[in-house]
C-alpha cells in the first residue's frame, strides 16, 4: 500500500477506536500517543481483534505491543504491512 493508501485506513481505524478503544478518539490526531489519550492494555485487545476483522489481517506475536498500538499512524504502519 502506499503512503495514500495508508491515510485511506486512518478513518476505518478512528471508528474502531471509537468502538472498541473505550476512550474519545474525536480530539486525537494521528500522531497522538493513545496509551497518553486513555487507551487501556484491555482496550487494545478489543481493539486489535476488532481490526483483525475489519482488514482482514492478523497481528502476528512480534507486532502485539504497545508500539504497534502507540498511535493511529503505527496502527496504519502495522496494518499496510500485513496487507501487502
């Protein structure tokens, strides 16, 4: 996928986090640190299984972490790798 492509993700990945983040996703900006926002370590397992659904992906062991789930972007980043 390319850089545009990736931005296309950025509002599927907003209305996930907006379900499944438990916390208000509409003031966070891409770059944003989510965990500072008030994602939980509980929150990022619902979110990461809701993603898994929506894109079709699965998050292998090594991108299950905080880095991966960090920001939107990385979240972008994560999921453009696994769909190439």
């Amino acid at each position: 996928m390319s850089a545009t492509e990736t931005s296309l993700l950025v509002p599927e990945i907003r209305e996930v986090l907006a379900q499944h983040g438990r916390f208000p996703v509409e003031n966070v900006s891409e770059a944003d640190d989510l965990y500072n926002a008030g994602l939980t370590s509980l929150a990022t397992v619902a979110v990461m299984l809701a993603l898994e659904d929506k894109f079709n992906v699965e998050f292998p062991d090594s991108l299950i972490g905080r880095r991966t789930f960090k920001s939107i972007d990385s979240i972008a980043e994560a999921i453009t790798k696994l769909a190439a």
